[in-house]
C-alpha cells in the first residue's frame, strides 16, 4: 500500500462556508473534482466551479426536510472503501460506487444553537447525523482518505496542498483523523450534556 496517495475527488459538505473558497480555490487547481449537495454546491458553483450532486452519485433527492442527504452506500462506500482490497474494488465496481478522497465537512452549529435559546425543535434539527457519519467514516479510513472535520482544519489543508499539491502521506492523514475524532467527540459530548439537563 502506498503511503503517499492522490486527491483526486473531494466530498465538501459544510455548514459554514466562510474561509472556504482558498481551499476549493487551491484544489480546483489541482484538478481534484467536487461532490456536494444543496447550499454547498450552490457554493461551489457560485466560485465557477463545477461540482458533481451528491444526488447524481445516489440516485436519490434529499430527502426528509434534508435529514437524508449523504447517507447512502455509493457515498460512504467511496469513503469506506479500502483501495489494497481486492474485494472492495470489486464490489466498488459491481455498484458503480465512486473512489471518495478527500472528506471536508463543517457540522451544524449545535451548540450555538443551544446558547442562542432556539426551541427545543430547533436544537434537535441542529443534531448533525450525515456530517458525523462523514467524519467518522473518512477518518476510519484514514490510510485511504483525508477527513477536513472542521472550518478550523482549512488552513491546516491548504498549508499540505501549497507545499505537496494534492498529495498526503500517511502521517497527514492520521493527524487529521485524530483531530476529526476530536470533533466527533466533543460534539457528541454537547449534545449528551444538554439532553442530561
């Protein structure tokens, strides 16, 4: 398996969209094609980029008010699956199912939305389920995939993109899937605590 590995097609699904048009800017340019959904896409787009809809990948609209929009095997399939396993490739071609390099995801704001006040309805729509599901997918495939788990981790990217291009290396991609662990867990936390209250 080779440590160094290509960045070829990024998912971007983001809450915040600010401090993300260096990034796209940067990995436009080095050819790594976009996958999105709805106001992220529209994002992209807006940046004159094209940008292939999550929903052209699975066949399916976003569904529920937006609840289901990435949970889907042809998504997390392209996350999950390991690129020195004969078997996955396999399976990866049998269901058409997308090679997914690099994850960028910025997650509901949950816990301002519990210090703004917001009715309890409101909090509960702010419980992110495709972003976290994106981040502990990428991350757990780590030797195959980059997980960007927050805005934070923007500069920290494009910094790898400006010095490597779109190449990591192993230990790259293990950092990031340390700090995106991080984030899963201390969202999961905020959310624990105030369901405990």
């Amino acid at each position: 398996m080779a440590e160094t590995k290509k960045i070829k097609t990024a998912l971007v699904s983001v809450f915040h969209k600010d401090g993300l048009d260096e990034l796209l800017k940067k990995l436009n340019e080095e050819g790594v094609k976009f996958l999105s959904t709805g106001g992220t896409q529209a994002f992209i787009e807006s940046l004159g980029y094209e940008c292939q809809a999550v929903e052209s990948v699975t066949s399916y609209p976003s569904i529920l008010g937006g609840r289901v929009k990435t949970l889907h095997p042809r998504i997390f399939g392209g996350i999950l699956a390991r690129r020195d396993n004969e078997g996955d490739l396999q399976q990866m071609a049998e269901y058409a199912i997308p090679e997914i390099d690099l994850v960028i995801v910025d997650l509901y704001p949950f816990e301002q939305t519990v210090a703004s006040g917001a009715s309890e309805a409101d909090i509960i729509e702010k419980i992110d389920i495709g972003g976290i599901s994106l981040i502990r997918a990428g991350a757990k495939n780590f030797k195959d995939v980059v997980i960007v788990p927050s805005k934070a981790e923007y500069p920290v990217l494009l910094d790898i993109l400006n010095k490597k291009g779109a190449t990591t290396d192993l230990a790259d991609r293990k950092m990031f899937a340390e700090r995106a662990f991080g984030v899963s867990s201390h969202y999961d936390t905020a959310i624990h605590e105030w369901f405990a209250k």
